[in-house]
C-alpha cells in the first residue's frame, strides 16, 4: 500500500511537469471513460449525476488498493516479481496515458517514473520484512528471500524480521511520497495560476449587437419553477474532462482549416475579442438528457457569429456548392464534436462563445472560448475549450460519440418538464399550481399541455417568449381533489408539432416521451 501510494504520489508531482490530465488515476480514469458503453455510460449519468466523475476515481482507487495488497503479499515471497509486478501497472497508466486521443508520448512519464520509484520501494520495504539472519547453529544461511525461486517463504516466522528498520523505511517512504504529492499539488497549482490570472484580466466588450430586451412576464416567477436564466454556479456540467482543462487565454489559439477553406485563418483570443460581438440568449441541453432530467440551462452568452469567421475563411456551404458538409471542433483534451456546415450558416446565432452570463466563460463550461449552436444538443456542437475547426464531410470522419454509437446528427427534441409539484409531493386541495420549461430550441414552443390522470388536456399560461433559441416557463393552476393523481404535460413547438408520446431513451439521439409526476394530495 505504501508503495502504491508512492506511485501515485510521484506520478502526481511528474504529471504537474507533464500534464496534469497524464496523471495516473486521471489517465487510467479518462482510458475508462473513452471505453465505456453507452448503457454504462447512461446509467453513470443517471445514479450519481455530475458525482460520476467522483464515483469513478474513487473505484479507481480502491481497485488499486486490492491490487496493492496481493502484489504486497506477493512480493513477501517472490520480492523480483512483486517489484516486477508494479512496474507492470505503471505500463498499464503509461499506455492509458498516451493513448488518449490528445495523447503524446511524454504523458507516460508520470505512470513509468512513478512505477519506477515505487517498484524499487517495494523491493526495499519487502526486503525490511524478510527474517534477519539468525544467529543460530540451525540457519546455515541469511534466509532473506530475494525472489529466487524456491528460497522466498519466510522461514523461521514473523519473529525474525527488522521490525525497527522496517517501520522506519516504511514511514520515511510514506512521508517522502506525501511530500511529492504535495509538491506535485502546489506545483500544478502554480501552473494553474497563470489560466486564472489571464481569465481575471479580462473585460468582455459590450456586444455590439446586444441581446434583444428579455420581455416583462418571461420568468412567471412560480415558485419552484427553474429560474429563467440558469446561473453559471448551478449549470450542468457534461464534460469528460477528469481534470478540467486551464487554458491560459493569452497563449489559445484557434485555427480554422480543412476542405473548402479557401483561407485557414489562426486566431487568438484577442482577436476574437477585436471583432463584431453579438450577445444572444440560448438554451443548451445535453442528448443524456432524459425526459424530465436535470442537464438543461439557459444562458445569456457573449461571442463571435462562427458564421462570419468561416465564411471569412471562404467555407461555402453545401447547398452553395461547398464541399464540407462537417464541421469538426477539437478541444485542447482531445474532445471531437461534428456539426452540420449547413446549420452553422442557416443564419442562426451559432457562435464561438466567450462569455456566460456577464462573465469570461467559467473554466467548467469551456474557458477561454467555446462553440455554442441554437438548436443542436451539446455533443454535436457545443465544443468546450477549443481549439480547431476541421472542414470535412460525414462520410470522412467520426466525432467522438458517433464512434460510440450515437448519432452524428441530432437536433434538440421537443420536450417540457414539470418542476412543481415535485414527485411524491403532497400538496393541499384546492389551487396547486403546477408549473415547469418547455423547449424546441430555434423552432420555438408556442403551446404547453397539461393533463391529471388521463384526462383532458389543459392549456397552460405560457410566460413571454424571449426568442425562439430559448426554453418557455409554463403554469397551470389545477383544482386539486384529494388523492393519489398523475399529472402529465406535452408542448408543441413553433412548427406546430407536438412532442410525441412514445417513450424512447437517450441514445442515440436523445429522450422522447412525457414528463409525469405523481403526488399525492391530502
Ligand atoms: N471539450 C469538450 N466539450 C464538450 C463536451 C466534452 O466532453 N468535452 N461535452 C459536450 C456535451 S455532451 C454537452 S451536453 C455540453 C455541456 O456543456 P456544459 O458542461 O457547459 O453545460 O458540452 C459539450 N462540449
Ligand atoms: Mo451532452
């Protein structure tokens, strides 16, 4: 265990050199993540939320603790082979490590040097607790086993081992490898200032097309209701970032290229900052999503219309006779998303993002610039922390999750969710308000429905719309009886189409059904 510990901790303070994200537990955590199944991957999502990332180092860990222990035992008996054994788990972060879609070969040195450094400790603390030579007629030899075959048992028992050496080893190894933690720790952190530091000098530019005035009436102001704007403290976070990417904006770099560029352009931050801003409210939502689930926000972004910039780069679309039907965004941790070219230039706000509501972008949501697509769920535009544009066709390439089976085009659906009364609630007859969003992001939502216990369907107050890129709060006061009731709600959106009835799950292009709650009036 000591030796294990050891590992991780110099991995740690070589990693703060490296990279942090090629740290052991990170590496080995983010080979995980690339390899899940879907159905894992959902229901991840589904029990722990945004803890999954938590839940998943933790098992890490304690996998790494067992391990820990039989190499331990193993190494009382065979000391070569338990060494040799460590060094075989230092492979196994190396290769995790440098096969991730960012990887570079220098991100296997905290897993090789960590294994090193802890291979050699381990040789020594199961030396410590091998039997001293006996000074007695009956042991012809020093018992300390070395590993060679045959001679390794501890013979003689427990009594004959250097119990003062061994404790001291043991604990100068343990304290030594904190203390690289440590540093490896304050190291990173330092590392990290400077991101910070570059995020606290900036000031975003007043939009030069603002947002258009949020109308009076757009948040109903229900109790219990999601509050109209999502505030960034509280926005979900879908990422498979282990370590949450610090991009220093003084030294980001955009660069658009690929098919059909006539002229690739590379961009800093400053010059994105220089050029025409637009300020636009939209909802974004995530395909994990299930109906009625958490991992929906609105906010009031900042940035540049990416349909200015590519068509500055000469991109056509396809219905012009362009020849990259795919947009592929790259993030600085290896992140491939695919957006259709067609609908980044079908005129709506589809943006390079550097703002969120009044601030630079938070370092969870995409710091310093991200790409954000009215319409399209996260996962085929939302780009965190990125760093390259790709023109390029469907037929050419794969983003990310399309390699793990989910589609490579996917339109936010038509869906509503009731926020109050919530499930199990049990309110007092008479007037219960019940109330919740609705969402068709860039068609609209013009019409919400409620009905108790498959009944009639209720027209709901809808509350002002603010545009049709966002969602709509909705209220329906019900005259509440007594007893167990189901209540259900369905929206219709700008087209006219009602969201459908028929139950489907997130993959592979996200959620569909109605949102019901049950409670329970008394
Ligand atoms: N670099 C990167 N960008 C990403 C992702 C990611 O894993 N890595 N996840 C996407 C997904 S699935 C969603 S739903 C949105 C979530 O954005 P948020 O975390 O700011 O809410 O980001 C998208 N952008
Ligand atoms: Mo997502």
């Amino acid at each position: 265990m000591i030796a294990a510990f050891c590992a991780l901790c110099v991995g740690e303070l070589v990693a703060a050199v490296v990279r942090p994200e090629a740290g052991p537990v990170t590496a080995v955590g983010s080979a995980v993540v690339d390899r899940t199944p879907p159905a894992v991957k959902e229901f991840a999502v589904r029990n722990f939320g945004t803890d999954d990332k938590l839940v998943l180092r933790l098992g890490i860990l304690v996998l790494l603790a067992l391990f820990a222990l039989a190499v331990g035992v193993l190494a009382l008996r065979h000391r070569r082979v338990g060494a040799s054994a460590v060094l075989v788990f230092g492979l196994v972060g190396a290769v995790a490590a440098v096969g991730r879609p960012e990887g570079v070969p220098a991100d296997a040195l905290p897993s090789v040097v960590g294994a090193v450094v802890a291979a050699g400790v381990l040789y020594l603390l199961a030396g410590r607790l091998a039997p001293a030579p006996v000074p007695s007629p009956a042991a012809g030899e020093t018992a300390a086993g070395d590993g060679a075959p045959g001679d390794g048992a501890p013979r003689g028992g427990a009594a004959g081992f250097d119990r003062r050496g061994f404790v001291i080893a043991a604990t100068s190894a343990a304290a030594a490898s904190a203390g690289a933690g440590y540093a490896g720790r304050r190291l990173a952190a330092s590392v990290q200032a400077g991101a910070s530091a570059s995020r606290a000098e900036i000031t975003l530019p007043v939009a030069g097309s603002p947002a258009p005035a949020v109308p009076s009436g757009t948040d109903l102001g229900v109790r219990g209701v999601s509050s109209y704007f999502t505030p960034n403290g509280s926005f979900y976070r879908v990422d498979t970032a282990l370590v949450v990417p610090r991009v220093d904006a003084g030294r980001w770099r955009l660069r658009i290229h690929g098919k059909g560029v006539t002229r690739p352009l590379t961009l800093g931050y400053h010059d994105l900052l220089r050029r025409p801003t637009v300020e636009r409210d939209i909802t974004l939502a995530c395909v994990s999503n299930e109906v009625g689930g958490p991992y929906i926000g609105n906010a009031r972004w900042v940035g540049v219309r990416l349909a200015d910039l590519l068509r500055e780069a000469g991109v056509k679309a396809p219905s012009e006779g362009g020849p990259a039907d795919q947009l592929v965004s790259r993030s600085v941790d290896g992140m491939t998303l695919g957006t259709p070219v067609e609908t980044v230039l079908d005129g709506r706000d589809a943006m390079l993002a550097l703002g969120m509501n009044g601030e630079p972008l938070p370092f969870e949501h995409g710091f310093p610039v991200r790409m954000l697509v009215p319409g399209l769920y996260g996962y085929v535009s939302a780009c965190k922390w990125i760093e390259e544009i790709e023109l390029t066709t469907f037929d050419a390439y794969d983003a990310y999750w399309v390699k793990r089976s989910w589609a490579p085009e996917a339109p936010i659906k038509t869906e509503s969710r009731i926020d109050t009364p919530r499930p199990f609630a049990s309110p007092k007859p008479g007037t219960v308000p019940v109330g919740g969003v609705a969402w068709a992001q860039h068609r609209g939502i013009s019409r919400v429905e409620v009905r108790v216990d498959g009944g009639d369907w209720h027209t709901a107050r809808l509350g002002a719309e603010d545009g049709r890129d966002t969602w709509r709060q909705w209220v329906w006061e019900w005259p509440a009886t007594s007893g167990h009731h189901t209540l259900e709600v369905r929206a219709t959106d700008g087209t006219g189409a009602t969201q459908t009835a028929d139950r489907t799950g997130t993959v592979p292009d996200g959620a569909t059904g109605w949102h019901s709650v049950v409670v329970d009036v008394s």
